[in-house]
C-alpha cells in the first residue's frame, strides 16, 4: 500500500490540499490537488536529453476532463473522450503561459504536463486550480524549474474581492480574473470585467498575489514534508562558441543598432538584419566553416540587445514613434454586401476582415463537456492565415493560439451584446487576418465591434482594444512601457499586456510577462497608458461609424420572439410535429419553440417580411384565448339541425345556435348557410364546466323594422284554448309506475 504526503491549507474559507506518493509514481512528478469534491491530477515529465539544435522550451501543457469526473458519458458517437475541447485548450494555455517563463533559459528537453479532472463538483472552478496543481507536479520533481508559482480566480462580488468563488456566485461579479505569479511577481492574467477602472484591476491583481503567495507557501511545505527538494537533474542541452559569439556581436552590434533605429518598416528592416548576417559570412576567411545554429543564435542575442538598448537609451521605437503613440489607423464598414455585417480595421501593418452572421436559435452552438453543458448564442472565429506574415505553410485548421486569441476578442465583445428580446439571434463573428505585425487579436476586437454595428446588432457601445509591451533592465532599472507593440517589440519584450475596454471602463484584459521583478508602478503606468490608446483608437472608429445601424441588412433574418403559455406548446408543435411543419411549410419561416421559466418561447424567422407576418399570425391564432364579447371572421365547418358549428379561430369551434343565426325564427336551418362560408360572429359566452362556445351572428344585423321582442315565458298570459293549463301550471308531474324488471 503507498503512503501519500499530504498538506492541506485554507484559502479564502475554503479547504485546499496537495497529495503526492499515491498516484502516477512513475512521473517525474505527480500530485493530486482537492477542493471539496474537485480532483485534478497532475503529471510532469521530461526528456532525459534534448534534440539536436533546439534553442527554445519545448513544453507542452494538455488540460483533460474526464466524463467520470462529473459522472456523464460523452455524447459523441465514439462515446469516449476525444481531442481536447477549445474550453480544455484555453485552460491549458492559461497554465502553459503562467510555467513557460519560469524553465532555465538553456533547458530545452522536451517537458510535459499533464492536468486530468478526475472528480468534480460542478459548483467548484477546476480552472482556478490547475496552476497550482502543474507547479506542485515540477515542484516535487527533479525537473530544472524556477518556481514555484500559482494561480487564483480573483472576482469581486457585490462590491468584495473573493478568492476561487463558487460557480453560482460568479454570476453576480463584475471582475472575474485568472492571475498568475511567483512569490514576487505576476507572471500572468486573463479575465473579463463589466467596464472596471484601472484602480479595479489593480487592486483585484493585489488581493490575487497575497492569496497566491499563500499556494506557494503550502508547496513549499509540502517539498519540506518530503524531506526538502530534490536537487535538479544536470543537464547540457546547449552548444557553445564564445569566439564565435563575441566576433559576431563585435562585427553586427552596431550595424544592427542603426537598423533599429532608422525606422524602417518590417519587411525593410529585416532585409536588414538579414544582409548583416550575410555580410558576415562574406567577411570570413574562404574555406571557414560555419555552425548555422549558433551563427543564428547569436545573431538573434545580438538582435534582442541592440533593439532593447535603443528602446531604453533613445526612448524611441523601432518605426520611429514616440512610446505612447499608436499607428495610423483606416477603417471601413459594410465591404463584403454578401454579409449580415462587415468591416476592415487596419492599424500599421495589421489587418483584420471580419463578418458578423446572424442566425436563429437553430445555429446555437451546443457545448458537450464535463464542465460546459448547455448552447452558446455568440461564437467568435479567429483565423491567422500564413500569408499574412509572408510566409508558406499549410492550413491545418485553427491551433491553440488561434483559440486563445478568439476567446480574448469574445470576451471582450460579449459585454456589449445585449440579450433577448433585444437581440433574439445566434451571432458569429469571423476574423481573418490579412496582415499581421503585431496585436492582431485588438485588430480583431476592434473590427469585430465595427461589424457588429454595421449588421445593426444594438450593442450598447463601441469596444475597442490595445496591446501593451515593457522593456526593461534589471541592471539600471530603466524600463519603457510601449502602446500598440509591434510584432517585433512582442518577441523581443518582457510583457504582452493586452487590454480591452468600452469608453466606460475595461471589460477583458489578457498579460503575459517573462521577466522577474515586475513593480506595481510598471503595471499602473501600463493600464493608463492603455486607456489613452484605446480611447484614442475608439475616436477613429467612431469616425467610420459610431452607432449602430437603424436596420439589419435587407436579406438578414428577421426574427420575431413570442411568448405564450406553455399549455399551448403542443398546440403549436401538433402530433408529431404536424402543425409546426405545416406553417414552416406553408410561410417559409423558421420557427423554434423552447421552454423556459414555465413559458414557451416561440422564434420565428425569416428573410421575408410577409413570410414572418403571416407565420406570427398563425401562431397567434394558435394560441389566443376566445374573449367574450369579441368579434370574429369565422368559417362554418358545419351544419346541423340546431345550428352551424363556427370557426372563429385555428381548432376552436363555437355552437351558432339556429336562434341566434337572425332575427327572424328560422323554422329550418336548410339554405341559410353553406359548409366553408365565412360569416361574422360574435363571442357571447364560454361555458365555465366544458370551455364551449356559444357564439351569435343575429347580435352584430340590424333589428328588422317593427321587430318585437318576444315576452319572456314567465310573463305569458294563461292560454285561453281547449289545450288545457301550461306544464308549469298544472302542479307537480305525478310520480310514474315502476317499469316491470324483465322487458324482454
């Protein structure tokens, strides 16, 4: 039987714990983390070698929910987990970019970990645990790692910070952050707000570091329960040349630098930095052998500095603006006439083609995970083609930067869509990138926002969106906070802070640092510097379009949502769905019915106006309740002795009794009306035990001239014939004689 360690610890009220020695022994590392009912194991491992001529981090994070955990079976065909959910790759990358910074720069063997929910409770988050779960993995392990880090869900509910709250209580916040970091720096962050301040943000991402530093004390005790840290396993994963390195930054460095700042554009300032490269080779003695991986190498360490240098030494960029400024910025709407709503955002060198289509409650998306069950009424697309870049490379479909990017501009975008019945439709939103250099995912916030206007969808503001980068030096302490970083200026930085916001506030932000010693004040500065250029990028939107348009385009859907009682839900539907296959048929309409809050919503659209009216008045008919004393164009369906049976709506029949058909006393009711005839009627009373109706046509004709009403039978005279007294006045019936038992 093995012997697990535990350390359990609290955390904002709640009860966390980390085990390790039970499960997965063979890992390198392997902790299992517990919150109430939530389980999630964790796993690292790591080459003993790495491959040839690599000289980045191979890490790869895979966040894996299990059906079990929550005690469903998969709904696929295949009925078992399949690839990762865009839900499982978002919680992966959240946890990828908060380890990534934290590997020694000269480790490079191919590293895994892996995060498996392997129980739940659907009202705990696993998101806001997989952090530590991953970092208490490598923590325990041999692995060479510069942590421990953490992460938290910081959200602040009715006006109080919470740290991890339940699921239910995230649906009154209006901050809802994943923040990361070590015990002395943030590392990363990722949420969404309901237009915040930047005072908001960084408070919420102060109250996260205290509660982080918490998580990372517990890993620590967990190591010393262990009996201390394994020590790191040696490694040499690098190939080295320090004459080679010192020859080549003597010979580029300065050449490099007046690249850097002669403002050049990127594809003239890489010809650049390659004709530099090649001027090298040309200078060696004939017959030299060159080592291309470190000649590449180097020349890229040499890049990094020099442009860092300029950056902090001349406090320009290396497109020659100022640090706050952004680049021009063209803007157009309604380009593609094909579309429910389009528009083109170019800012620099960075461009976005986005399509807004509006659908019905037939396009929604169903979302079939453990922790996400339910549909999804707006989806947002975000394509990253190779061409946009310049490059070759084939399209093997959306990656795990494509859905990160996506999410970020969805949840940017999700705050000023309103709901239902404003807007009834499923909307997606599709950005292809035609020209990237730098924070296509705010190009994607913005277009995304100028289409949604464009196709008439009433969102409640403008959105407008603004990647932020630091340089910075350890050394000096000089650092420089860069507005709308170029692709560049993202590569060669310490942080890609991205921030997304209306004119009243932010509504999601996205951060990734990679360097120690980030200070509050370098993160304060950045989220000012941040509203003044998003603002600024709002004010140039504006002048493409400032609102949203009065209609939808002519061949959009139109839809209408009505709201009836869910006793006539079958009403509508028919046996076997006859009736509403009938009308769908007979209109062209689309028409959805779903229940909800005891109510039944009923959805119809259409692309043609009289095709919508007429299916809504059907529908109508449908569901009305007959009301006494109204009027009513009804077909005879009909005839009998005593009367007609009416039509007065879609299967309601009422009973127009021969008294009631005229004025005049109809001995017969043969040839006064025909089956299929319409008439008008009127509604004179519902009978209280059976619902049926008496309806009369005689009430809505003019009296004939000279007509009299006849007297009612209690005022009659006594008859004065040889007939003898009326029943009534002839007493009580005498009883009558018992019938004999057998008639046969």
């Amino acid at each position: 039987m093995s012997i697990a360690t535990t350390k359990t610890f609290e955390l904002g009220g709640k009860t966390i714990s980390i085990e390790t020695g039970r499960l997965a022994r063979q890992a390198d590392g392997a902790v299992v983390v517990k919150m109430g009912d939530t389980m999630i194991l964790a796993t690292a491992v790591s080459a003993k070698e790495a491959k040839e001529d690599v000289d980045f981090m191979p890490l790869t994070v895979d966040y894996q929910e299990k059906f079990a955990a929550v005690g469903r079976i998969p709904g696929s065909f295949h009925k078992r987990e399949a690839k990762l959910s865009d839900y499982e790759v978002l919680v992966s990358r959240i946890v990828d970019r908060a380890l990534r910074p934290l590997f020694p720069e000269n480790y490079h063997a191919d590293t895994q970990v892996a995060l498996t929910l392997i129980s739940s409770d659907k009202n705990i988050m696993p998101d806001a645990l997989v952090g530590l779960a991953a970092s208490a993995a490598l923590i325990v392990s041999d692995i060479p790692f510069n942590g421990p880090i953490s992460e938290v869900r910081v959200a602040r509910i009715d006006g109080k910070f919470v740290i991890n709250p339940y699921k239910d209580e995230l649906e009154r916040a209006d901050m809802d952050l994943i923040v990361a970091g070590t015990e002395r720096d943030l590392n990363m962050v990722e949420g969404e707000c309901a237009e915040v301040s930047e005072v908001d943000m960084l408070e919420a991402l102060k109250v996260a570091h205290e509660a982080i530093k918490v998580q990372i004390k517990a890993q620590w005790d967990l190591v010393e329960m262990l009996g201390g840290k394994k020590p790191a396993r040696e490694y040499n994963h690098e190939r080295s040349n320090p004459e080679l390195e010192a020859q080549i930054k003597a010979f580029a460095y300065d050449k490099i630098y007046t690249i850097a700042k002669s403002k050049a554009g990127k594809g003239e300032r890489s010809a650049g930095f390659k004709a530099v490269r090649e001027e090298f080779k040309a200078s060696l003695p004939e017959g030299t052998e060159t080592d291309k991986f470190l000649m590449n190498k180097y020349f890229h360490d040499v890049e990094y500095d020099a442009v860092r240098a300029m950056i902090l030494g001349d406090r320009t960029r290396l497109d020659g603006r100022e640090l706050d400024q952004v680049r021009p910025i063209w803007s157009e709407v309604g380009y593609l006439p094909g579309a429910h709503g389009s528009a083109i955002f170019t800012r620099g060198e960075t461009q976005s083609l986005t399509t807004v289509t509006l659908g019905t409650s037939q396009d929604e998306q169903m979302l079939d995970s453990p922790m996400n069950e339910g549909y999804a009424k707006f989806l947002l697309h975000y394509n990253f083609p190779a061409f946009s870049t310049g490059e070759v490379k084939p399209n093997r479909g959306p990656g795990r930067r494509e859905i990160g990017h996506g999410n970020l501009a969805l949840r940017g975008l999700k705050r000023v869509l309103p709901g239902s019945p404003v807007n009834p439709y499923t909307v997606r939103i599709v950005s292809d990138i035609l020209e990237s250099n730098g924070s296509s995912s705010m190009a994607t916030v913005c277009a995304g926002s100028l289409a949604l206007m464009d196709a008439g969808v009433k969102v409640t503001g403008a959105v407008s969106g603004i990647a932020m980068g630091l340089i910075s030096d350890e050394t000096t302490g000089k650092y420089a906070i860069l507005s709308d970083i170029l692709g560049d200026e993202d590569h060669l930085g310490d942080m890609d802070f991205k921030v997304v916001g209306t004119k009243n506030g932010i509504v999601a932000c996205q951060m990734d640092i990679k360097i120690n010693g980030l200070r509050w004040e370098m993160v304060e500065e950045a989220l000012n510097q941040a509203k003044a250029g998003r603002l600024h990028i709002m004010d140039e939107m504006n002048k493409t379009i400032s609102e949203p348009n009065v209609d939808y385009k002519p061949h959009a859907p139109r839809i209408e949502t009505l709201f009836i009682d869910k006793d006539f839900i079958g009403a509508v539907i028919g046996p076997g769905g006859k009736i509403i296959q009938g009308m769908q048929k007979e209109t062209g309409a689309t028409i959805s019915i779903t229940e909800e809050n005891n109510m039944g919503i009923v959805e119809i659209a259409s692309n043609n106006k009289e095709s919508l009216e007429r299916a809504v008045a059907m529908i109508k008919a449908i569901v009305a309740v007959p009301e006494v004393g109204a009027e009513y164009i009804g077909k005879v369906k009909s005839i009998v002795d005593f009367g007609a049976f009416v039509e007065v709506m879609p299967g309601k029949d009422g009973l127009l009794h021969i008294s009631e058909v005229g004025w005049n006393r109809l001995p017969s009711m043969e040839g006064v009306l025909t089956v299929g005839e319409e008439i008008k009627v009127k509604l004179i009373e519902v009978d209280q035990k059976t619902g049926k109706l008496k309806l009369s046509r005689k009430v809505l004709l003019p009296k004939p001239e000279g007509y009299v009403e006849p007297a009612p039978r209690e005022s009659r005279p006594p008859r004065d014939d040889n007939r003898g007294p009326r029943r009534d006045d002839r007493g009580p019936r005498p009883p009558r004689e018992p019938r004999p038992e057998n008639r046969n």
